[in-house]
C-alpha cells in the first residue's frame, strides 16, 4: 500500500477504475490496491477531467464544491475573500471550499437598471464594462431617453450606466449655454425693389428641452430659417430710405415678430444685431452723391449765414463811423497801419496833418 500526504487547502480524490471512492482532505493515508488518487488545489478553479454530474453525486465530494450555475440573461461576479475576483458568464462553474471564501452576486441583465449592490467602480473596468452602456451627460447638459423608441424620462447632468441587451436605447442630448447663430449674406429686395445683402446675428438658449428635441426635429435649422423669414419679411416691408433711417431697429423688430414662433421650438431669444448692410455698387454710388450734395449744400448754408452776418456787421459799422468822426478818423489810421505794414519807406513833405498826407496817398482824388 502507498503512503499519502495531503496537504492543508489540498483535497484528494481517490478512484478506482474511474468510480469515485472517497474524498481525502488534509492528513496522511495509504491507498490501496487498484487505487487511483488525483489531488487538487482548493486555492484553484475546479480542474477535473471526470463528468462533474456524476462525481455531484457522491456526498463527500459534493461537500467540498460550490456550483455556480449562470443563466443565459444572467451575470454573477465572484469575489474571493471579499476581493472582486472575475465575472461569470452564462454557464456552469466550480469552486472547491477550501480556505478561501467566495461570495457570488447575481444579477439580471435582462434588465437595463443595473442593481446598486453591483460597485459602480466596476462599471469601466474590464470584464465588466463589456456588457454595460455609458453615456455621460456634461454640466451645461440635459437629455432625453428613449428605450425601444418611446420617451421614458428627461436626464439632468450625470453619468448613465445601462446593461447591454436587446433593448434599444437612445440618449439625445442638448446644449443649455446660450449659443450664437450667423445668418449671412441675405439678398433682399425693398419695397423699392432695391437688392441689398444682410449680415444678421442671434444669441439664444434651449430653454424646453421636450419642445426642442421631442416636438421638433433639427430645432436649431428650423430657427435659423424662422430668423431668415422674419428677416426677409421686415426688410421687405420698407423701402431704401425708411431702411437706412430705421437700421438701428432692425434687429429688434425682428426679434419681437419672433419671439413666438421660436417660443414653440422651447427656444429663448436673448439678443438679434444687424453686422452689415452691403448696398450694390450703383446704389452707393448714388448715395454718396446725395451724401457730397446734401453737405454741400450744408456748406453753402454756412457760407451764406456767414456772409451775412458779416455784411450785417460791416453795416452797423459805418452807421457809428458816420455819426461819430472821431470812430472814422481812428478806423482810418487802423486802414493805414494796416497799409504801412506793407510798405518799405513812406516819405511826407509839405504842410498839413500826417492823416491828411497819407488819406491823399491812399485815396484817389
């Protein structure tokens, strides 16, 4: 008879031709004639070549195994000695009962909530997040969820975790910030029937995340063509002239005449502004000559108020001058100072006053 040793977390399995005998654990024995031992590891995976079912059915070897049996719409993680240690699939498994303690968590994946005793640290680490969906929604976020096509609920700011099965899901998202949009290079006619191009510019929120992407599709071209038609149909209403006094309302005109119709995108309107009115060339053209005449003729204005204030000073000078001798005879010597200034050398001779010599120099007789 032989001599065996078995080891402490070891177990032994004794056979003879390949019928299960006894079940050995931690000691010494002697095995007997025709016997075969095969001895195992309790630290390790269950590793027999011998069909399981049957062994199952011996007592003793039973005792010392735990089955771990995982349905097809099933998931089971394994945490030895309070470690998470793998995951299970859908399928038979075996772990002998040995020093180290096993603990199994069973959860269903036919389900999309994923069961809050499974540690979300788990969720992006593999194995696990094989068989989990994600979606992120960011601070300055909100989203809709659809599962198999329906709106189930409206999602705040935070991370979604979903199992991965037959169930559609699907997450839309949509900015809160306030956002600017250009509408550019808009040719219009006037009521004039002048063509001109348009710059326009609108800053808004989502303010009704329903309204905008389960009312409507696409909200953000369906606003940028309600801006362009309010646009169109403001400008379109007044002519050349009325449009170049009223640029400056423009941008809110338009803004008022929409503030309803973008109400039902759940869209906010903050701010419109017109950035450029582009005039084809002939029409500038034309302005500017307008523009040359009109401060011309503001020039002229000027020119003549002046004229006349000046005559009408000249006037009222004399008037003194006439009534006053002593006034004329100094705004004389003002006329001859002026005069002299001009002249090198001025020689007088004879009788007589200065003036008087001078006023014959000056004045023809």
């Amino acid at each position: 008879m032989k001599k065996i040793r078995i080891n402490a977390n070891s177990v032994g399995l004794v056979f003879r031709k390949g019928v299960l005998l006894r079940v050995w654990k931690e000691g010494t024995y002697r095995l007997g004639f025709g016997e075969e031992i095969e001895i195992h590891d309790c630290g390790k995976h269950v590793q027999i070549s011998h069909d399981m079912d049957v062994l199952l059915q011996h007592p003793e070897f039973a005792a010392e195994v735990t089955v771990a049996e995982v349905a097809d719409n099933e998931l089971v993680l394994v945490y030895q000695n309070q470690n998470f240690k793998t995951l299970l699939g859908p399928g038979r498994y075996f772990y002998w009962n040995g020093l180290n303690a096993h603990r199994f968590i069973r959860t269903n994946t036919s389900t999309l909530d994923i069961d809050a005793v499974i540690d979300s640290n788990l969720f992006e680490k593999a194995p696990l997040a094989a068989y989990i969906r994600s979606y992120k929604v960011e601070a300055f976020e909100k989203a809709l969820l659809f599962i198999d096509g329906k709106y189930n609920k409206e999602l705040a700011p935070g991370q979604y975790y979903f199992w991965k099965n037959t169930t559609a899901i699907q997450v839309i998202k949509a900015d809160m910030r306030q956002q600017a949009m250009d509408i550019n290079g808009q040719e219009i006619l006037t009521r004039d029937k002048t063509q001109l191009r348009i710059n326009f510019t609108i800053q808004y929120k989502v303010r009704d995340i329903q309204k905008a992407l389960y009312d409507n599709r696409d909200y953000d071209k369906q606003l940028y063509t309600l801006m362009q038609l309010a646009l169109r149909e403001f400008v379109g209403s007044l002519n050349l002239d009325e449009l170049m006094d009223s640029k400056d309302r423009i941008a809110e005109a338009v803004r008022q005449q929409s503030l309803e119709r973008v109400a039902g995108l759940g869209i906010e309107l903050n701010y419109c502004g017109v950035k450029d009115i582009i005039l084809p060339g002939d029409v500038k053209e034309i302005l500017n000559q307008v523009l040359i005449a009109e401060k011309k003729a503001q020039a002229n204005i000027i020119t003549r108020r002046e004229e006349t204030a000046s005559t009408r000073s000249l006037l009222n000078t004399a008037k003194l001058m006439e009534d006053n001798q002593m006034l004329y005879k100094l705004k004389e010597m003002e006329y001859v100072e002026k005069i002299a200034e001009k002249i090198h050398t001025i020689s007088l001779s004879g009788g007589g006053q200065i003036v008087d010599q001078l006023k014959q120099i000056f004045i023809k007789q």
